[in-house]
C-alpha cells in the first residue's frame, strides 16, 4: 500500500494547529515496516520518506531509533527544555520539524546544524527567552521559521544571516525594539511581529529586508507605537498591516509604497491623507474604526487606483457621494457599523464600477432608488441589521438582476400594502435574496407566512385641528394639524394667499399619526382667513380649514384700587371716573388750545438750586449755635460747682422712690409726692440767667 500524506497549517492570533490527511491509495513500499518506527510514535510512510509523528508522549529528548530517511518529524507537545548541537541525530532527508507547545527555554548555538535540509521550522507556543546568534547556522535551506508565541525579549544582532525566508513570524513575544543589526545578511518575504511592544520603530531596523519584504504585520502592538518617517523608505510591500497598534501619528504614510495598507483602530490625532502622493499605488485601503465623524471631499484625493475602501467602525452620520470622486475605480465598499440613517442620491454617480457594498448595522431606515442609478455592475448588497421598514416598488428593477445578493436580514419590516409586491416577488422567484426576512408590524410574523391579503393601508383622516384661532396685530400665532393614516399621510398647509409649506411623513412607519405645525410670525390683518390642511397618502386625500380672525385689542387693565388716577382730557366738560379693574381705554382728541409748555430757561434753573443751598446753610447754622450753648451750659455749670459752697450741698432726687426715701438734709427738699424734682434755689437761678442770654444770642 502506498500512504499519502497532507499537512495544513492554521495559524492564528492565539494558537497553531497542524493537521494532517492521510489517504491510502496504495501499498506500502518495499523495506519500510511499522517495526522501524519508534516506540509510541506513529510513522506514516511518504513518497519522499516517512512521516514520524511524536507527539505529547512526554518525551524529554528526541527518539534515537528515528528512520533516517524521515522527512517531516512532529514531537510537539513534549518536554524537551533546551536545544543543543546533540539535540537531534543526523537527519540529512528531513524536510520539515515541528516542536511546539515543548516548553523550550533557550536555543544554543548550532542547534540544527544535524538537519541539514530542512525547511520548515515550527517552534511556536514555547517559552522561549534566549536566542544564540548562531542559532539557525547551517540550516541554509531554510524558508518558514516560526517563532510566535514565546517569551522572546531581544533580537541578537546577526540572528539571521544567511536565511532567505519566505517567512519569518515572531508574533507575540516580548520584544520592545529591533536592533539595526537583527536582520543584517538576511531576506525574507513575509514577516510578522504582530502583538509585541514595540516602542520605536526606526529606518535602520528592517532596512535590511527592503529588497524582497513584501508583507509587514506589526499589528496589535501592546504599547503606543512611534514610526519614523523613513522607516519605510525604499520598501514595496504587498501588505502593510499595522491595525490597533496605538499609532497617533500617519506621516511616515507619505513614503508607504504598498499595494494594501491596513491602519485601522488606531487613535490618530488627525485623519488626512491628502497629501501623501505615495498612496497613489494602494489597491485596498482599510481605514476601520479611526473615529472619522464626516467623510471630507479631500480626505480620499491621494488614492488613484484605490478598488477596496473599508470605512467600517466609524462615527459616520452623513456621506456625500462627492467624497468618493478621486477613486471611480473603487469595486468594493465597505461602510458598515456607521450611523449613516440614509445613503447619498448620486452615490452612483461617482462609482459606476462598484460590484459589492457592505451597509450593515448603518442605522439606515429607508432606501432610495436614486443612490443604486449608474452602479450597473454591483453584485452584492448587505443590508442586514438596519432598521429599514418598507422597500419601495421601484426597487423591482434592481431585484430582478440575476447576479445580484442580497441580504435584508434583521430589518423590520412594516408590512402594509407597500410591501405586498415584495411578498409577491419572493414568492415567484428563486433568487439569492435572504427569504428569511421578518414582519415587525402591524403582527410579527415571518413575512411570506403573511397572507397577501392583510398587506393593507387605510385613507388618512384628521383628527384634531381649531376651527377658528384669534388673533392680534404684530403677534405670532401657532396652527396645527393631526392627521392619522397608514402609512403616515404626508401633510400641507396652504394660506389663503396660496402660500404652503409641507412636511414629510414621520421616518418610522409605525407612527401611524402625523403632526403638522406653522408658525406665523408678526401677523397682520393681512394674514386674517382660512387657511388648509390638507393630508394624503397612497390611498387619498383628506382636508380640513382653519379660520384666523383678528380681535382688536384695545383694553388695558386698571391698577390696584389704592392708586389714585387723574384722567385729563383736551375738551371741556367733567373728568370721567372709571370703576375698578375694568378695562378702558382713553381717546384723547386735539385741542383747540395751545397747550405746548415753555421748557425751563438756565437762569430758572440757577435760582432754583441756589435757593436749595442757602436753605442748608440755614439748617446747619441753627444746629450749630444750638450744640454750642449745651456745651457752654455744662461747662458753666461745672465751673459754678467748684466755687460755691453751696451748691456743693444740693442735689438732685431721682425718681426712683427709694432715693426719695434716703434724702439728707443738706439742702431744701420740696414737695411731698415723691416725684419731684428736688433742686438748689441758687443753680436755678444761674440756669435761669444762661437761658435768657442764650436766647439773646439766637
């Protein structure tokens, strides 16, 4: 029998796996028995030589009693710690070796050198911290080295000089910066150092690998990332991916030479790419989750031969299809996650060659025919998960193309008589349009399990709007409207001088009721009249009135009784009273007198203030000749007590009465009620004589 056997490799952001077909199609070849294969192992003959598969046997070294003719060794998933020179024996047919998820710690120097023509190295998933820089010597053959996902903190310098790699992968290490010297007597074509923490990335660091590196993964780098402008000067890459990798700044992009350029998810200060001529070669341009709000007429002029846009992820409201001019070749256009709510009319305009565009999760509520016109070759449409109620009719046309898909998953549908050529459709043709679609109103129910018949709408009918509405000259009035239908009537005020303003019909077709306000500002008698509403929709027409009628106003409302009015009027006869808090108004006609007041010449105003001034003097005269006697009163009266005897003995009685009561008799008490006041005869005397000069002073 004759074994053949197929390897595939699947390899991701967290794991490898390797999985292996082997397919009996013959006889086994002379000389070859399950007897020369080592204990435990599972050797599966090859046309090149046998296949040894050795894996989680928890082997610590590797098995002596290998065929030499082996040409792929699988003994992952063991415990060999280190390799050496004397790791492996003299395998000269081995093609391929895989080891990982082995828990190997270091590499030393030589370690392959007994595996002369091999060519796939597979050390993934180990704990790999140190690498000699003679590691991979002697193995010249090599061209897929994986080293991803393991503890890897440093480049040696010359680590791989004379490989030429087709592709070298150390995703996922630990590595914080790429010596100018790692990649030094080295090629290789594809290489990944996504997930790692990369803090600078420098001109000298790859730029030994600019003659054949055609793809670059330096995505999803752990710490904020900083490019230097020429680090990519010289390269022509196939594929630049630096998605999520804390980049803020995108001007080395103006030396980027490369077919597909992935930045997405990444904190840019600014968005703008308009003066990057080198962007003038990309093919497919992903710009995903960079918070792009509004899509600006320049942001796109640098790519000429863009064909794949990916603007997914962003903060999109509105897109004009102006902003897709510079790039007419685009063939695929992805604007899914956005918050759009409605597509540019004239997006055909500016993309006649579109053939695929992705609107998923956009928001989008209705569809207009206007915006698929020009775009003749567009073979698929993702419209699942918007909130798109209703497809018009007119979208037959665009339906009935053979090549086209189209999915409407997760929309939902208003199922009402604008929707029943849809039923009909789907249910006579077998296209590639997602039948599973849903009705969400008037009932859920999967929409072709609807009968035909229930897809109905009613007339409009308004059901609320003021006959008549007063009004008064040079204020604002406010008309409304409230018409109710299925679908919602659309509605039209008209003036009774012709003039109208309209208004659409509420974007949820749930909302059976339509409310229509005019507001009219500063009105005048002119604006006095009927004015119409009218509301209609697919099944007819309904219309009502509203009259606007001016009210004179000339009232004005009385003060509060306590105020106290005079009313004169230029004409003879009584003054009219009026009662209180009743309304009024006062018509005042000319009279045939001159009543016309002389304003008040200087001079008048000079003697008025004069007269002010001379009067304070006055007043602050008299107030001082009187503060001046009090003083000289006590000050007399102090000076008589001292000199007379006399007057030393006198006192005066309180009116408490119990002063009263402890009187001596030094001097002349009078009175005999207690409340008297009890004086000398000789300080009345003198006070007596005070009074009477001042008095004369004044």
């Amino acid at each position: 029998m004759l074994w053949l056997s197929c390897q595939t490799r699947l390899s991701g952001n967290s794991d490898t796996t390797w999985i292996t077909l082997i397919l009996l199609v013959g006889i086994l070849p002379a000389g070859l028995s399950q007897s020369d294969c080592p204990d435990g192992c599972l050797c599966v003959p090859s046309p090149l030589g046998p296949n040894v598969i050795c894996r989680h046997m928890k082997l610590n070294a590797i098995p002596e009693a290998l065929p030499y003719d082996t040409t792929i060794l699988d003994i992952g998933g063991n415990a060999i710690r280190k390799l050496s020179t004397s790791t492996f024996p003299e395998l000269d047919n081995l093609e391929e070796l895989r080891m990982d998820d082995s828990g190997i710690l270091d590499i030393g120097p030589s370690s392959f050198s007994n595996l002369p023509q091999i060519e796939r190295l597979t050390l993934s998933n180990n704990k790999i911290q140190s690498v000699d820089n003679d590691a991979f010597q002697k193995i010249p053959n090599l061209k897929y080295l994986y080293l991803d996902e393991n503890n890897i903190v440093a480049l040696p310098d010359l680590l791989f000089r004379g490989l030429h790699l087709v592709e070298l992968s150390l995703e996922d290490n630990l590595l914080t910066e790429i010596t100018n010297g790692a990649f030094i007597g080295a090629t290789a074509q594809k290489l990944n150092m996504n997930g790692n923490s990369f803090n600078f990335l420098s001109t000298d660091s790859i730029s030994p690998l600019s003659q054949r590196l055609q793809n670059l993964e330096l995505s999803s780098n752990k710490v904020p990332l900083t490019i230097e402008m020429t680090a990519f000067r010289g390269f022509s890459f196939n594929l630049l991916n630096l998605t999520g990798s804390h980049l803020t700044d995108h001007l080395f992009l103006e030396l980027v030479n490369s077919r597909t350029i992935d930045i997405s998810d990444n904190p840019f200060l600014s968005v703008d790419f308009s003066n990057y001529a080198s962007l003038g070669t990309a093919e497919n341009f992903h710009c995903r989750a960079l918070d792009i709000e509004f899509l600006e007429d320049r942001l796109l002029s640098s790519f000429r031969r863009l064909k794949f846009l990916n603007l997914a992820d962003n903060n999109l409201i509105i897109v004009r299809g102006s902003a897709f001019r510079h790039i007419p070749l685009l063939e695929s256009l992805n604007l899914s996650n956005n918050s759009l709510m409605s597509l540019p009319a004239d997006l055909g305009t500016y993309l006649p060659r579109l053939t695929k565009l992705d609107l998923r999760r956009c928001h989008l509520m209705a569809l207009s025919l206007l915006t698929f016109q020009g775009i003749t070759n567009l073979t698929t449409l993702d419209l699942r998960d918007n909130k798109i109620q209703v497809i018009p009719e007119t979208f037959a046309a665009l339906f009935n193309g053979e090549s086209i898909s189209i999915d409407l998953h997760g929309n939902p549908f208003h199922c009402n008589c604008e929707m029943a050529w849809f039923r009909r459709w789907l249910e006579h043709h077998n296209s590639s349009i997602d039948a599973s679609v849903d009705c969400h109103s008037p009932q859920r129910i999967a929409l072709l399990n609807q009968p035909l018949e229930e897809f109905i709408c009613s007339t409009p009918e308004i059901t609320d709007i003021r006959p008549v509405v007063h009004f008064t000259t040079g204020s604002d009035v406010l008309i409304s409207c409230t018409a109710r239908g299925d679908p919602s009537p659309e509605m039209e005020w008209i003036s009774p001088s012709h003039e109208s303003i309209r208004v659409s019909p509420p974007a949820n077709r749930t909302q059976n009721t339509s409310i229509h306000f005019w507001k009219l500002k500063n009105v005048t008698e002119h604006s006095a009249g009927r004015y119409t509403c009218n509301a209609f929709n697919r099944e007819g027409t309904v219309s009502a009135t509203t009259t606007l009628k001016l009210e004179i106003a000339t009232t004005t409302t009385m003060p509060p009784r306590t105020t106290k009015y005079t009313t004169i009027i230029n004409s003879t006869g009584p003054v009219p009273t009026y009662p209180f808090n009743v309304t009024y108004e006062v018509i005042t006609k000319p009279s045939k007198f001159n009543t016309t007041t002389k304003p008040a010449s200087i001079v008048d105003e000079v003697y008025f203030w004069a007269f002010i001034v001379f009067g304070c003097l006055v007043c602050i005269a008299i107030c001082t000749a009187i503060l001046c006697g009090v003083y000289r009163r006590r000050h007399h009266n102090r000076r008589y007590d001292v000199n007379e005897p006399t007057i030393q003995n006198t006192f005066t009685a309180e009116l408490n009465p119990r002063n009263l009561q402890n009187a001596t008799a030094n001097g002349n008490c009078n009175g005999t009620n207690g409340h008297d006041i009890i004086r000398n005869p000789a300080v009345e005397a003198v006070e007596a004589v005070e009074e009477k000069q001042l008095l004369s002073q004044v």
